[in-house]
C-alpha cells in the first residue's frame, strides 16, 4: 500500500500550480518575504538560525520541517535557516513530546543559546505531549522545561503554518 507523501507529491505538471492545496501565491509569498525580512532586520540586522531539538517525536513534524527549505517554501529566501549547534541559534524549534531522557538534552540546549532567544513548540506533542500524553516515558510538553514563546499546533502543522507562526513570532518580537 502507497501513501502520497504530506509533504506534497512529485514535480508539477508544465502550467500546474507548485502549490497543491493552493494556499500560497505569489502575492502572499512577496508579502511574507518583506515582512519576514523587515522584522529579521529590526530584531536582529541579521538573519534568523534555528536549531531544531526533536525530544522524542514521531518524526511527522521533521517531515514538514524539511519541507521549508524545498523549492515551495525555500526558508532561506526569508532570511530563515537551520543551524547544527545551540551556540549559532536565535531560535530553539522543538517537536516531539517532552521525554524523561531529553529533558536535560532539551535543557542543555537552552542553556547554550545566547540571548535573545526564542522557543517555538512545533506540533500537539511539543505543546502538550499530544497523542504520547500520559505514556510512562513522556513528561509532557516542552513548557514543563523551558519557556515556550510559541506554539504552532498540528498534527503535523504544515509548512505554510509553520512559517507564518515564525513570521509572527519575528514581527512580536520586532515591536517589543
């Protein structure tokens, strides 16, 4: 049995949409682009690093993750961009419910961000522990451990979610 991935199927057909659902056009690209921008520039002067934590996922929400920097979404045009370490992050992204083995990892992680930083809880799993709640092995959400200045819920959330959840959470930012 074969599933269509939910990141989106294979090429566009010559003349078809690249966006399936059609939620993203053009304009609302452009849009999203300046904005993005502008926050990144009076917040930081620079663009955003976001260090992905997964503390104990089921790997959908890695899946829409991966999907931002694909031709569709291309997270870099944005000023956005996914670094290795905590040290070079502004953001610390984390899906996946709260477990008891990476909490300390997740800890750690925040501890090794440099100021100002940010927390954005991706996915049900990462708000509240999601469908995991309750299990032995889960704590809970990422807020049991650290501040969370963000949540973006879904089950995975999209990719157009996630990046406007980032967009907003630059633009908050940006007037504080």
């Amino acid at each position: 049995m074969t599933r269509t991935p939910q990141t989106g199927g294979g090429p566009p057909n010559p003349g078809e949409s690249i966006d399936p659902d059609g939620s993203v056009d053009p304009e609302t690209t452009e849009s999203l682009s300046a904005r993005l921008e502008a926050a990144a520039q009076t917040r930081l002067g620079r663009s955003l690093a976001i260090r992905h934590v997964n503390t104990g996922s089921c790997n959908g929400c890695e899946l829409e993750l991966r999907a931002l920097s694909n031709v569709l979404y291309d997270l870099e045009r944005f000023g956005l961009r996914f670094v290795e370490s905590p040290r070079h992050a502004d953001v610390l992204l984390v899906t996946g419910p709260l477990t008891r083995n990476l909490r300390t990892a997740l800890e750690q992680a925040w501890d090794a961000t440099p100021d100002p930083k940010w927390v954005v809880a991706v996915g049900d799993c990462a708000v509240d522990g999601g469908v995991f709640k309750g299990s032995y092995a889960v704590l809970g959400g990422t807020g049991l451990s650290i501040p969370v200045d963000l949540t973006i819920s879904g089950c995975p959330p999209p990719p157009a979610r996630i990046l406007a959840g980032l967009r907003s959470l630059l633009e908050a930012n940006a007037r504080t």
